[in-house]
C-alpha cells in the first residue's frame, strides 16, 4: 500500500495592503486585475503584474507573498520561496506564509526546512490548514508513527474531510492490519472522491478482510466500470486488481484478480509472493487456457519464476473442473509454500 498526498490550497483575495502606504490609482488598478487573475487561477497573466507591484512596495508582505504564491502555482519553487522568505522576514507572525511556504518546501523534498515552518505555523494558528497534515506525512517518513498519527487527528478535528488525513490513517491501520478502524477512513475518503480507482481499490480489498463480501463484491462491479470509463493509461491498461493479502511463515501473499477472464489464455487469480524485504520471489497462478479446457478441466495450478533474469514458467497436475472456492485455493497456495505441489517447467520467456 502507498500513501496518498492529497493537497489542497485554496486561493484567497490578496487582500489590500501590507505594512506599507496606500496604493496609488495607478496601484489600484494593477492590483485588482492581479487579483482578478489569481481567483481565476490565471497565475501566468497575474505575476508580471504583481512583479510590477511588489517591486515598488518592497514593504508590502502582501505582495510578496502572493508573488511567491504564483510562482509556487506555477511550478517555480526556487522563485516561490524567495518570496515566501520575504513575506515572512516582513511579517514573521502570519501563520498563512508559514503554512504555503511549508508546502513548496515539502513538494521540493525540502522535508527539514518545511517541517520547521509547519511547526512555527502551529504556535501562531492551530488551525492552519496544511500544517497537520503534511506533519503526519514528515513523521511517517521519519517512522514517528504516533506523532504521525497525532498528526492526522488534529488535521481531522480542524477538517473533518482532510483527504490526506483520512487516506494516510486508513493506510496505517490497513498495515497494522486493524481492518475496522481502517474502514472507517475509508468510508470517508470513499464518499469524497468515488471515481478514484485506487482508493475503490483500496476499500474493495478492505471489506474482503472483513468478510464483506457482499459489499466487496459490489465495489468489484464498480472498479471495473472506472477501469472501463478511464482515460488514464495506468488504469486501463491494469490487467488486474489486488483483493486479499496475507503472511505465510516467511512470506507474504498478494492475491490479484483478472479483469479479463476469457480467451484462449488467461490467468484468473494470481497470488504474488514476496520475502519480508518485498522482494517478488514468484507467483502462483490459477490459469486457463483453451489446450486445458480440451482436456476437460477449467482451470489448471501453475506458477511463475524469475531465474537468472528469464521468466520460467512451470504447470502444475492440479486441474479444477470449475473455479474453486478461493478459501480453498488459499489453503492449496500454502501447499505450493510448504512445497507439497509438484510443477513441471513448461516453457522460458525473457
């Protein structure tokens, strides 16, 4: 499971002025239709305008503070924190600078730096609305799991809806494997965003191990209309979805399943494993095929290897005359770990 970043920063009036003397009409002028261009998130037509501006009023924190906002907007974060610095070397007690500044910092990777500014934001206004949040992100990467935690609830209490909150704790309990309060968050982020592919994902597989299955089956229909109404091209060219994920003595098992289930070849279920370093060791697969289904088996036990950089496949003896139950094709999985299945190499790919 990956973490979610979930940004949202939400564009404000400038607000005339800063510490420094009323605009002229000339200022006015300009200031408005800087203005106008940033609430209609034009920040290509605002900046040179707002250049213009925060040149002759070098005192004015506001100014420099939406210069550096544009050209955060922009995707210009060497510019923006130049003048995210000078809002706040102007006006070092306006926790909304910190807040912005904390957030290029971060995307920038600057994790140390942002990490700093969110928590001098705090001290001025617990109730920013970035802080929390990108906090909880800082401290999971320094693997501060309950200050991470902390983190997110706070963020939860000034926002109840904060995407990053609720997708970041659902994926923490979801590790821990503490599946209910993971539904929860879930649940949350589900009924904010219902077209994201991943967090349906996310949530299908969520419910399977609560035993759900109803609901997780209905979850199912719905990934595979969002793969099928996808224009991005990761999602439709996704061969399968991730249900179920389990340890076994010395391993761990991810159980996918196909979208496609016809043709001459195909694999219905693959269970992929992995050592305790996530390193893919191989993966068992229920197969069909057209050969197979001559035989008058449905399904065959087969796995695949990666030795020596080649693909090796192996065949199994194992046939089903239907798909079987997948409680018990789990238990036959643990066999094949156990080594108790015999496999015969079938063919080698690159």
């Amino acid at each position: 499971m990956r973490y979610f970043l979930f940004i949202c920063i939400t564009i404000i009036s400038l607000n005339l002025y800063g510490q420094s003397a009323p605009p002229t009409s000339s200022e006015q002028a300009d200031f408005e239709k800087a203005d106008m261009y940033m609430r209609e998130r034009d920040f290509q037509s605002a900046l040179p305008i707002l250049l213009k501006l925060a040149k002759s009023r070098e005192k004015d924190d506001t100014l420099q503070y939406a210069v550096g906002f544009a050209y955060f907007q922009l995707n210009d974060p060497k510019n923006a924190h130049i003048y995210f610095e000078k809002a706040i070397e102007l006006n070092p007690n306006n926790a909304r600078y910190r807040d912005h500044y904390g957030v290029s910092l971060y995307l920038s990777g600057d994790f140390k730096n942002a990490k700093k500014q969110f928590l001098k934001c705090i001290e001025l206004d617990k109730t920013s609305p970035n802080a929390y949040p990108f906090l909880g992100n800082i401290y999971l990467q320094e693997k501060e799991r309950t200050k991470a935690i902390e983190s997110f609830d706070k963020a939860l209490e000034i926002n109840p809806d904060n995407m990053m909150a609720l997708v970041n704790l659902s994926n923490i309990y979801f590790i821990d494997r503490d599946f209910k309060k993971s539904e929860k968050y879930l649940e949350a982020s589900y009924k904010q965003d219902p077209n994201n592919f991943t967090l349906v994902n996310m949530l299908l597989e969520n419910k399977f191990q609560l035993n759900k299955t109803k609901e997780a089956d209905a979850l199912k229909t719905v990934l595979i209309k969002l793969k099928a109404s996808s224009t991005d091209e990761r999602i439709k060219s996704a061969e399968y979805f991730r249900f179920d994920s389990f340890s076994y003595k010395e391993v761990n098992v991810v159980a996918q399943e196909a979208f496609q289930k016809t043709g001459d070849l195909y694999y219905y279920y693959i269970f992929l494993v992995y050592d305790k370093e996530d390193k893919l060791l191989k993966s068992i697969n229920l197969e069909s095929s057209a050969v197979i289904r001559e035989l008058g088996m449905k399904y065959i036990l087969g796995k695949d290897t990666l030795e020596n950089g080649i693909r090796k496949h192996y065949s199994s003896r194992l046939g089903f005359k239907d798909l079987p139950d997948y409680q018990d094709l789990k238990k036959i999985v643990t066999k094949e770990l156990d080594g108790e299945i015999e496999f015969t190499a079938s063919s080698d790919k690159k």
